[in-house]
C-alpha cells in the first residue's frame, strides 16, 4: 500500500512538474511578444479612429447623417475640423482633418487627414476609412478599417500593415476585428475587444500570431484581458495571458512551449 501511494505521488509529481525554462528563453520570449503587444497596439489604434464620429444611425437619411457628423467635429475636437464631399448617388464622405500638432483622442495622438466614405441608405450602411494619410501616435500605418451596420448584424475590420513601432526591420500585418460584448458600444467606447489573425516579420522569419479577446481600456497601452498566441518562426509556440491584476503593474504572463509559465514585464 505504501508503494502505490509513494508512485502515485511521484506519477502526479511527473504530470504537474513542467520544465523551468532559461533565461535566455524567457528573455527571447519577452522580446517576441513586446513585439506583438506594439503591432496590436497599432492595429486598436486603427479601429479607435472610427470612434471619432458618431456610428450611423439606422432610418436616419445617409447625407443628414454624415452633414451632422462633420458639424459636430470641430465641436467635440477642438483640434479637428471635417468637411462633407458627396461621391454619387449612394456615397457621401466625411474627410477629417487633424491639426499639425496632434489631436489626443481616446488616449491616442492622430496626425495627418482620414476619409470615411459612407456607402448604402437606411437599411445597410458600410463605412470604409482608409488611413494611409493619418498617423498614429507618431506612426503611419497601412490599414483601412471599417463597419457595417443595419440589416441583420454590425461588424467591424480592420486590415493594418506596418512598421513595429520601436522595432527595427520588423513589420506587421493583422486582419483584425471588434468582438462584441453586451452592453459595451461597439466604437467609440471606454473599452475595445480586438480579435483576429496576424504574423510578425523580421530577419529571424515570420510569426503566425493570434489575437483572441484583447480587452482594452481607452488611454491603455497593454490589454488588460485576453491572450496572443505567437507561432515563431524559429519554431516554438509562445501564449501571452493578459490578466487585470498583471495590467495593473505592467505584466504580462508567458507560456514557451510546455514549460511552466513566467511573468515578464513588457515595455512599451
């Protein structure tokens, strides 16, 4: 009896007891998803500019809508102006034009000049914004972002490409989208759920990245919930867990592998 319990224990001990991985690892880890956090950053920072105008309202008259939207830029954003520009028949724009210094707008600092063009009537819009002329906190991106609403669903996208900002010849590319959560606006919000697939590129090769439930706050650099999960090309699996009570100080906890997981800080 005493055998079996003694096996039984180490039989546990064998199955709970992962590999510590070294530092050299955890430090390449580190590094691998600072990288990831910054390319995500620019893709919520994308999504974040069509907060800037109010989300159609569905009934209401395509070219009342927009014509209301650009009157009341300048007064919510002392640093932007808007003008309307109409396409044809079924497109009207808003082009919006943020002042050279910078407009600081849900926690983010736009640059430069964005149109967002609306296409459809009362029952189906689709909002596209093409924002190679805007930058973003500093950085240009290649993104076009955009939603439909009425009809039976709204969905949200986002195609972001660009440099890693702080990252030397290193480039992203996400296909994001919003998640949807009860109760939260979908834009223009105090919060953001930022889903989809991506892959990091440096001289190493290019990571497969996925990004499942990041939860932002507006203002916030680090997602304060969810998980990137990060395929290198160097062959390992790395999994970012972002948690509220390691947001708070910075923190971000890594899986390499099947090793035990370690806490690493991540720097912006």
């Amino acid at each position: 009896m005493r055998r079996i319990a003694w096996l039984s224990v180490a039989v546990l001990t064998a199955a709970c007891g992962a590999e510590t991985p070294t530092k050299e690892e955890v430090d390449a880890a580190r590094v691998t998803v600072e990288r990831a956090v910054a390319a995500a950053h620019q893709a919520r920072g994308a999504l974040e500019v069509l907060g800037v105008l109010p989300v159609y309202t569905c009934g209401e008259p395509r070219r009342s809508f927009v014509g209301r939207a650009a009157e009341g830029v300048h007064a919510r954003y002392a640093c932007a102006t808007a003008v309307v520009e109409a396409h044809d028949s079924v497109t009207d724009a808003v082009v919006m034009t943020f002042d050279e210094g910078g407009c600081d707008i849900h926690g983010l600092r736009f640059t430069g000049q964005v149109a967002f063009l609306y296409r459809g009537g009362e029952d189906l819009m689709e909002v596209h914004a093409n924002l190679r002329g805007l930058a973003v906190d500093g950085h240009t991106v290649q993104a076009e972002v955009g939603y439909g609403t009425c009809g039976d669903e709204t969905r949200l996208f986002a195609d972001v490409a660009g440099s890693v900002p702080g990252r030397e010849d290193h480039t992203f590319h996400i296909d994001g989208r919003v998640g949807l959560r009860s109760g939260v606006p979908v834009i223009g919000g105090s919060e953001l759920v930022l889903d989809g697939p991506g892959e990091l590129t440096g001289p190493e090769g290019t990571d497969r990245l996925t990004l499942t439930s990041l939860l932002y706050d507006v203002g916030q650099y680090l997602p304060k919930e969810g998980t990137a999960v990060l395929e290198t090309a160097n062959g390992h699996r790395l999994e970012a867990h972002f948690q509220e009570v390691l947001w708070r100080v910075g923190k971000v906890e890594i899986t390499i592998d099947d090793k035990e997981p370690v806490t690493v800080p991540i720097v912006r």
